[in-house]
C-alpha cells in the first residue's frame, strides 16, 4: 500500500474496536487495526500518525491481562486510550487504577475543559456512553484531568508533553453526543492528519495496485448479485479491462429476475465480460427431497463449487480468483480480536476453496460496508447495486421450508418481489438490514370470493441488524403490513395467508433454516 496518512488501533478486543477505526476513517483518514501485542519496531514499519489503544474486556488486575509494549510511550507519536486503553496506559506510566465495585454502564454527564484540543468546538458539558469497572484514581506524573463526572473525577486525562490522551467513556459510540467530533480532533487536529481518505483517492490507489499484482494476467470473479462482488468486480474492471471475466451461476435459488438485471447492469451498460451459468435445474434436481437446512447448505455449497470450477475452465489462462472480501472478515480471520469474548461463528455457503489453485485479488480487503458502498458510487454504480441488503449465499433455499421445487421457488420469489417493492415504496429500504418473504410449509383455509380455498402460507421477515450477529424485529407501520398483505394474497396465486414474525435474534435467527 502506499504511503498515506495512517493511525493504528491496537485491539485489547473491545466490542467497539471495528467502530473506532470506522470513525477515523470518517474524519477521512486511514485507520488499521492491529493485534495490541504489535512491537514498536512493527509499529514504525506501519509509518503511522497517531495510535489509539481500545477498550477491551480485561481489567489490568488480572494477572493476563494484555498489555503494549512499554516502548510505545516513548515513539513521540500521539496516543489515545480508550476504557481499558486509557487504565493500560495509567498503570503502565505509573498511576494507580482503582477496582470499582460496580459497573458503570450507559449515559454520563461530563464537564469537558473545551481549551484542551480533544475537546475542541464541543460544549463544556455533554453526554457519553461509559462502559467500565475500573478507573484512574491516581494520574501518573505529567498527566491532568481535561474531564470530570459526579462519579468520575478522571473522566479524561491528557499528558499535553508527551501527547497523551485518554477518555474512561466511548467516543466510537453513537451515544457519546460529540463522540465523532472527539475522534476528528484527536486524528485531525492533534495527530495533524489532512483528511486524504475518501472514495475517489482510493480507486486511483486500488486501480494501481491492482495492476502491479495482476499485470498481464486472467482474472475471474464471481458474481452473487450482492454489493461485494458486484463493487469489487467494477472496480477491477477499471483497473484491467477485459482481462476480467466475472462468473455468475444462476442456481435458480435467486431473487426475482436477478439473472437479468446482472446481465443489463454488467454486460449490456457496462460492457463487462460475463460468463452467465444458468444451472437451475442441476441445483433444483441435486435438492429434490432434501428437506433438512444444513443439508441444503452442503448440496447447494458443494454444486456450486464443481459449476463454478467447469466455468472457470473455460476461461483461458486464469491466474487470479477475485474476491469481495471486506475488512471485517479480514480482521476476524487475521485473529486479531483473540481478547474478545463472543466468539463469532461463520456462514461461508457460497465461498471458494483454496483448492481451486488460484491466486486471490481482494481489492475490498481493508474496507468497511460503508466505504464499499461509498466506492461504487464513486465508480459510477447505480443506488440500486449498491443498497441491496443482504442474500444468503443459499438463497431462496433456505426460505423455502421443505422440499424445494420450481414452483414454490417461482411462488415466493413473487411474493418476495412485492415485499421488496412495498418496503421500497415506504421508503423503508435502506432502513432496514433485511426484509424478505418465506414461504412455510402450512396450508390453511381461506375464502376467495364465495370460494374456499386451501393454500400456503406467507412469513414476512424484516429486521433491523448491524452486522446479522443479532438483530431486532422491525416494528413496520400496520399501512405497509397490510398493502404487502393484499397484495400478496391478491397477486400470488396459491397463497391465502400471509403473518409477521415478531421474534428477535436471539432467540430466532434472520432466515428461517
Ligand atoms: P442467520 O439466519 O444465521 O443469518 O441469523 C445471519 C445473516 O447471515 C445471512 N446468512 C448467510 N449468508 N451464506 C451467506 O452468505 C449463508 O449460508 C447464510 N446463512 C445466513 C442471513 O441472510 C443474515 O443476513
């Protein structure tokens, strides 16, 4: 990568880790996030600008807990702790952290001095998100207090000679009104940061590297019709033309008429190569009878790896595999974050083995959602490609329940196809992580004119989420329920009741297998 303005997060595995990087990335600089065991000999080869210590789970009384190498106080760079970063830091320069009995947890009054330049351009009392046990009963020597609540005299403390900062709440959290602007002051103000991260200079820097990587070399990606792929294929297409071929296997599992608008968007409009898999009936004659979910999972996971690699085959002298992949899959997979305490577990149904033998550009590998989504715009793509929710890689498999056959799956693309449309219209779409239709295995009775009728059923699913780990049923007004509702029921024939879920992850799940 070149060289560009740069902070490091050192991760003591707080929840909030991922967030303080995407904040400094939102003052428009650069931020990575590295193990906290990092030496400082690793550190001055990253060239950075400033470093933030995170909050993590620990307390520095435990005999475990992580610490930073010493060294780091003495780089001359500014530093900023957060929570546990900020009681690291005090006991490591000398200062006492006291245990505290109780937890202090949620919204806190702090009274700033606005003259110190973390505060700078905030109102002298504000409201933060605190989330700790311990805190700094004694400031090692150097050190002042720039920030007090009724509770905690040493809310904030700074070392204004060696550059040291420290905050005992979350600034990386929407809750700490001025949080951002807290954030901005350190990287931009303090650390001296311009701002040089933004969409357009990332893709003359991506285009670039691109190019050294591949040079006269094939590359094949492989389309799923979510942003990902579609944003990194665009991207790459850019950098090398038509030395890109993107794949895409229609497995007849997808949403309505996916496969067309790909081929428009893609082939027609932007003129890209496109080999267009139409393996419907092999995915649909591999799932005949198989009704339990992790089943379907392994079929659909495996046949479309062996359609995949026939594709690839076709393709001369491939050398690259291209991928979609972001930041957080990167960081989660690096094993930085090995502090934290939820373990995460992993869908990967769609996913490319190693064994294919090709070598991999993922040209997204340091990029959150929203500075993918912020890249396709910039490379001109529509809102449509780029705010589509999420699509489990097993597609309408898993929201079909049962057995799966052709009709069914033609039945709830439709109804899924009108929830979308209704949830569009409302203006909702962009609001929500996901909002779908499932199609349940139940046949109930209904009346259709003076007939009886005897049909399925329709589940909606619309949640609020921010990364699918948990998430929140979403309270939609009763007027967009009941247009989705009849039209449903008028439109899609075979179906004469639709339902809400009202449950939540935990203990439900998003899809329904
Ligand atoms: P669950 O149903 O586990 O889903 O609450 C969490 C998020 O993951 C998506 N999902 C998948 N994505 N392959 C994927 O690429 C899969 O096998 C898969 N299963 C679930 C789901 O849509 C939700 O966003």
């Amino acid at each position: 990568m070149r060289a560009q303005e740069k902070i490091l997060v050192l991760d003591f595995g707080s929840q909030y880790t991922q967030l303080i990087a995407r904040r400094i990335r939102e003052a428009r600089v650069y931020s990575e996030i590295v193990d906290s065991a990092i030496s400082v000999e690793e550190i001055r080869k990253h060239n950075p600008s400033g470093l933030v210590l995170s909050g993590g789970p620990a307390s520095v009384h435990q005999a475990e807990a992580p610490v930073v190498d010493p060294g780091i106080f003495d780089l001359g760079l500014p530093i900023l702790g957060v929570c546990y970063g900020l009681q690291l830091t005090t006991k490591m320069l000398g200062g006492t952290v006291k245990r505290s009995g109780s937890r202090e947890y949620g919204h806190a009054a702090i009274e700033a001095d606005i003259k110190n330049p973390l505060f700078e351009g905030i109102p002298a009392c504000s409201s933060v998100w605190m989330s700790h046990a311990d805190e700094v009963s004694e400031l090692p020597a150097g050190f002042k207090g720039i920030a007090s609540t009724d509770r905690v005299p040493h809310t904030a403390v700074c070392d204004a000679k060696r550059q040291i900062w420290g905050v005992q709440f979350h600034p990386e959290v929407v809750h700490t009104k001025h949080g951002k602007k807290m954030i901005r002051n350190f990287v931009r103000g303090i650390c001296g940061c311009k701002g040089r991260w933004t969409a357009r200079a990332y893709v003359g820097q991506a285009i670039e590297e691109i190019r050294a990587q591949v040079g006269t070399d094939n590359v094949i990606c492989g389309l799923s019709g979510g942003v990902d792929s579609a944003v990194a294929a665009v991207l790459l297409h850019k950098a090398i033309g038509d030395q890109l071929t993107c794949i895409f296997v229609d497995n007849g599992l997808l949403r309505w008429e996916e496969a067309r608008k790909l081929d428009v968007v893609f082939k027609k409009n932007m003129k890209m190569k496109v080999v267009m898999v139409d393996a419907a009936d092999h995915f649909l004659t591999h799932l005949k009878d198989v009704t339990e979910p992790e089943k379907k999972r392994k079929v659909i996971g495996h046949e479309f790896i062996t359609i995949f690699r026939n594709a690839a085959k076709s393709i001369p002298n491939v050398k690259f595999l291209a991928q979609g992949t972001l930041y957080p899959d990167v960081i989660e997979s690096s094993g930085i974050g090995k502090h934290a305490e939820v373990i995460k577990s992993h869908h990967n149904v769609g996913g490319l083995p190693k064994e294919l033998g090709f070598k991999l550009v993922e040209p997204l590998r340091m990029l959150f959602k929203d500075e993918v989504r912020a890249l396709g715009k910039e490379l001109g793509m529509d809102d449509d490609m780029i705010w589509r929710q999420p699509f489990p890689g097993p597609g309408l498999a898993v929201r079909v329940l049962g057995a799966i056959t052709k009709e069914k799956c033609d039945l709830l693309r439709l109804a899924d196809k009108i929830v979308v449309e209704e949830i569009k219209a409302a203006g909702w779409y962009r609001k929500i992580w996901q909002s779908f239709a499932v199609l349940l295995p139940v046949q109930s009775v209904g009346v259709m004119g003076d007939g009886r009728t005897y049909e399925a059923t329709i589940a909606l699913r619309a949640v609020h989420s921010s990364d699918g780990m948990t998430a929140d049923w979403v309270q939609l007004p009763h007027k967009i329920l009941a247009r989705i509702s009849t039209r449903i029921t008028n439109e899609v024939r075979g179906i004469n009741r639709v339902v809400y879920d009202i449950t939540s992850k935990p203990p439900s799940t998003i899809e329904w297998e």
